[in-house]
C-alpha cells in the first residue's frame, strides 16, 4: 500500500503522520493523505497563526482589523483604483510602487483604506509589513536615542527594510529639521532599494510642500519629489463625507 509503520513530523503541515515508501503507491498514498481534512484543517490553522502574527507584527491597532474593503461602503472610483492595485500587488511590489491617499478633510476613510490595503497584502500575499502613524514613527526613533550603543542607521533600520511601510497621518505632527531629515532618509532608501511605501495625509503633495517652505525647511521639494515617484499613479484623493458625523448622527 506505500504506507511504512513508521511516523514522521511533517513540518509543511505540524503533523505528525505516516512515513511512505519511495515507490509509486507510496507517493500515491502520500498525496491522499495530504488531501486529507485532518491536513487541510492544519494547513488553514497553521495559514490563521501566520496571519495573526503579521497583523501583529504590523502594528496595525486591533480597532482597525475589522475594516475591510468589504465595509468601506460608496467611493467605488477609488475602490477600483485601490483593487486594481492590490490585483496585480507582486508588479507595484517589484517597482518599488506605493500609494498616497489623501484628502484635506477628516472622517474620509483614508486610514480605514490604508489598513485594508495594509491586511490584503499580510494575508494575499503574505508579505511583511509596518503600519504606524507619523508620529509613532518620530516617537519609536526618538525612543532608540536613549540607548547609545545603536548607532544612526539601525535607529530607523526597521522603517528602512521593511517590505512595506505605511505611513498614516504622514505631516500631521509640526515640522522640525530632525523629523525633515530622518523622513528623507526612510523614503531615499526606501526609493533606491524599490520598497513599496503607503500614505495617508490631509495635504495634497502640493499643499505638503508649501507647509514645508512655510516652516523654512531646508529644499522642502525633497520628501515630495520622492513621493510622486515611489507613488506614481496612485497618488489618489479620497473624497465623501465626513463619516464619524455620519456615525453620530441618530438613527
Ligand atoms: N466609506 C466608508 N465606509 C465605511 N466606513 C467608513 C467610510 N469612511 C469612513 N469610515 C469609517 O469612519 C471612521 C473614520 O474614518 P477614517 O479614520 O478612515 O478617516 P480618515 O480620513 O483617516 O480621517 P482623519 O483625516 O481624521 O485621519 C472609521 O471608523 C471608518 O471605518
Ligand atoms: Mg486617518
């Protein structure tokens, strides 16, 4: 029958199961078996914890697990743009292309967008990814200050490799030379190595870069310049109502 009385630990699927023969019934009955639900049904446990642990990893606050594509009702303009982009997720990936949501007004669904883009990639394309706002990011680096041995690059090493950056709220926290000079740094490297990066913001590109000059930044063009390349074509503004107001509104 191909089946040895042997047991072996299978790690493809965490289970321990029969040892098969070499021969052609052995690879037959090794087959079956791995069709078999008792493997399917440790197959989907073991694919539940992986996600689980990406979605942590992540860093995406648990409030924003439950928003889905799925429950982000209307503005099927800018769902399209942002199906079509996750469809073909392994091209923008090898381009280094990301996307900048943007819209001047709040309540919009830019971060319940984001974050589901954020869940399909972890769970369509099991790929690793940091969704943190702004200021999160300023806070974990100023953080990596209290510990002298690290040195300046593998204080935002994280935010450099990592496969996929999302950056919520990006220009929400007041501009400082430190914070212009740190996010040059993540989106260059970010640029130059092709690693997608994701935004959400209340400016437009344009409207960014004047709040730059405004603060006397030194070249303020630099962080923008950079976005428009590393997110070409997916520069989208998300437009509607505001839907907390919605929310609040009695039934
Ligand atoms: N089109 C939508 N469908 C379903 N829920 C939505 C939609 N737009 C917004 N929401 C919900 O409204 C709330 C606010 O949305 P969200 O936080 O994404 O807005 P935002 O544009 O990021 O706002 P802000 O500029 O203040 O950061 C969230 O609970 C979100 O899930
Ligand atoms: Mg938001």
């Amino acid at each position: 029958m191909g089946v040895l009385p042997d047991t072996i630990y299978y790690p493809f699927c965490g289970l321990v199961g029969p040892k098969y023969c070499d021969c052609k019934a052995g690879e037959g009955a090794f087959r079956e078996w791995c069709r078999s639900a008792a493997v399917c049904h440790a197959l989907q446990e073991k694919r539940r914890v992986e996600i689980k642990r990406a979605m942590e990893f992540s860093q995406i606050p648990k409030h924003w697990w439950k928003k889905t594509m799925l429950s982000f009702e209307g503005q099927e303009e800018i769902k399209l743009a942002v199906n079509r982009y996750l469809d073909c997720f392994q091209k923008m990936q090898e381009a280094g292309c990301g996307m900048y949501l943007w819209s001047e007004g709040s309540g919009r669904g830019k971060t319940h967008l984001l974050s589901a883009v954020c869940q399909e990639i972890i769970r369509r394309y099991a790929v690793s990814c940091i969704f943190m706002t702004e200021e999160h990011i300023f806070r974990k680096i100023r953080e990596s200050f209290d510990d002298p041995g690290i040195g300046e690059e593998a204080r935002i090493r994280q935010f450099l490799t990592i496969p996929c950056l999302f950056i919520d709220d990006f220009g929400a926290t007041k501009t400082t030379a430190w914070k212009n000079e740190m996010m040059t740094a993540i989106l260059d490297y970010r640029l130059n190595h092709a690693l997608p990066t994701f935004f959400t913001s209340n400016f437009s590109l344009p409207s960014y870069e004047s709040s730059l000059q405004s603060s006397s930044v030194a070249r303020p063009g630099r962080i923008t310049s950079r976005i428009y390349e590393m997110c070409r074509g997916f520069i989208l503004e998300v437009k509607g109502e505001d839907f907390r107001r919605k929310l609040a509104t009695p039934l």
